[in-house]
C-alpha cells in the first residue's frame, strides 16, 4: 500500500457522501487519521458506533484541527455558517475543499472565509444514491464516476494535484471545470431532472382520479426511476435550487419549450416528428451506458458494504 496523501482528513458533515468517502480513503489508505463532525448528536452517535471515522468529534472546530484536508460535506446553504466557525483554527497550509452540488454559490460564500496562506479548492463528486446519513455510505460509491475540481482563480496547482490525486485514489475520474459552466452543465444532467422528478411524484400524489394504492401497485420502471430520485435528501436539494436559480430556470425554459413541441405533436397526432425526437434522445442512453456510467444492474451494479 502507497503511503497516505494526507496525513489527517476532516469530513465535515457524514451523510451519504462523506461517509462513503471515509470508506473509499480507508480502502486505499489514503490518510493516516479521519476525523468527522456531524451538526446531529444522533448522527455523531451512529458514526461512532460503526466506526467510521477514526475520530467523530463534538465541534466542527475540533475535528479540522491540524488536518491537511478539511471536505464541507454540508448543504450549501450551511457552509457559510460552518465556514465562519471553522476558520479561524484551521491549520497553515491546509486545504480546504467540499462536495457541493452547485459551485459558484459555494466559492461566493467559502471563499471570503479562507485565511492567508490556507488553500480552497472546490470539488463535485457525481455520485450518489437516494439514501443518506452515515449508514448509507459504501466504499464502491465513487468507482468510475466523475467528480469535478474546480479550482478559484489564482490557486496554486500543488494543492489541485494533491487534491486529485485523492479522489483518483477513490477510484474516481478526475476533471476540471470553471465554476459558472459547473453549474449550468449540472443544471442540465441533475438540477433539473431532479426537479422534473419531485414534480411528476407530486403531480401522482395529487391526482385524486388515481389513487395512492394504483400508484403503487401499477408503477412502471419510468415512474420508479422518478421515485428513486424524488427520494433524495429535501435539505440538499431545496439548497441546490436556491443557489443555482438562475442555471435551472434556463433549462427549466428550454425544457418547457420542448415539452410544449411534444404536446402539440401529439395533439396534431405527429407520429414523424414524435419518432424523429425519441430516437434523438435514445443514442444519449447509449452514450451513457458506452461511456460506463450506468449499467442494467439495480445501484450502478454496486452492493452497498456490510
């Protein structure tokens, strides 16, 4: 085994993300000491009694201190907060880095928080599953999925390689993104498919001429797949929607343009220009399958860690 990259990694906040970070930095021995903070008591209990840190702390200030790496494993609208309290003990040289959804927002509120001579490199893993808390995570979750660094202006590349070179070793794809075309390709292949899906599960919950038991009973593969996604943490995403506004009402126009083209082919009973649009979108599946970024087999083909 190649020695650590960092000697001690701070996870600040332990759902899903971080706590399948913690496992893939111990299946690679990635870091000498992980320590994990969690706002929840409960959630602090639960890391502690599956040990998945090999320190969960009872302040975020406690679990940075002297770590090379501090992760904001936070929803966006809370790294502001957690940021100004963490700050001012952060180790000289340190790096600090976070796994949110949306990036500008993120680089606008951490940034003015980041002290003299202490590196901010922000990062995207694009992964996931629709459960959460410390449980949920498993070592597998960031094999052959991509995860974005965006490095702020001026960074120095030391860090940015270092940084990388983790996540490589969580068996992760590594690419660099600037933080505006992040947030408008994420707005694309996330915010609001994610949206689409909330309002689909929402529209069959409030259609009162089905009833909750044939929704159930009768889902197809679709709507699963649209359940799966509503089921995703409502804290995270509310953030993500508020703090990437301006990406997800542009695609949410495009798409409602398109959707509006699908209507009116069908009322006009347009069967070419219906057959034309599915094959279209049919080769970006196949894209997506060729590429390796999804299977036929259930969780990406993953089994979750014992």
């Amino acid at each position: 085994m190649s020695a650590p990259i960092y000697t001690r990694i701070a996870l600040i906040g332990l759902g899903l993300i971080a706590s399948s970070m913690a496992h893939a930095i111990r299946r690679g021995g990635l870091a000498g000491e992980i320590t994990g903070y969690a706002r929840s008591a409960e959630t602090r209990e639960t890391a502690r009694r599956i040990n998945l840190c090999d320190r969960v702390c009872d302040t975020a200030a406690e679990a940075v201190q002297d770590a090379d790496l501090v992760v904001l494993c936070v929803p966006v609208g809370a790294m502001d907060a957690v940021m100004a309290d963490i700050a001012p003990v952060l180790k000289p040289g340190a790096t600090v880095s976070d796994v949110g959804s949306v990036k500008r927002h993120v680089i606008d509120v951490v940034q003015p928080h980041i002290p003299e001579g202490v590196h901010f490199v922000p990062a995207h893993p694009l992964a996931g599953t629709e459960h959460s808390g410390p449980e949920a995570g498993f070592a597998e979750l960031y094999d052959n999925r991509w995860c974005l660094l965006v490095p702020v202006e001026g960074s120095d590349r030391a860090p940015v390689d270092r940084l990388r070179q983790l996540w490589e070793g969580m068996g992760a794809n590594v690419d660099e993104m600037d933080a505006d075309h992040h947030d408008l390709v994420l707005a694309v292949t996330s915010h609001a498919p994610h949206l689409i899906a909330y309002t689909m599960v929402g529209v069959a919950d409030d259609l009162r001429r089905v009833t909750d038991s044939e929704v159930i009973k009768y889902s197809a593969a679709g709507f699963r797949d649209f359940t799966r996604i509503a089921a995703s943490d409502p804290t995270m995403w509310r953030d993500v929607f508020l703090t990437n506004k301006d990406a997800t009402l542009e695609i949410l126009g495009r798409f409602t343009e398109e959707l509006f083209a699908l209507q009116r082919a069908i009322r006009t009973g347009d069967g070419e220009h219906l057959h034309q649009y599915f094959t279209r979108t049919r080769a970006i599946r196949r894209g997506i399958i060729e590429a390796g970024q999804d299977t036929a087999a259930p969780n990406f083909g993953r089994e979750t860690t014992s």
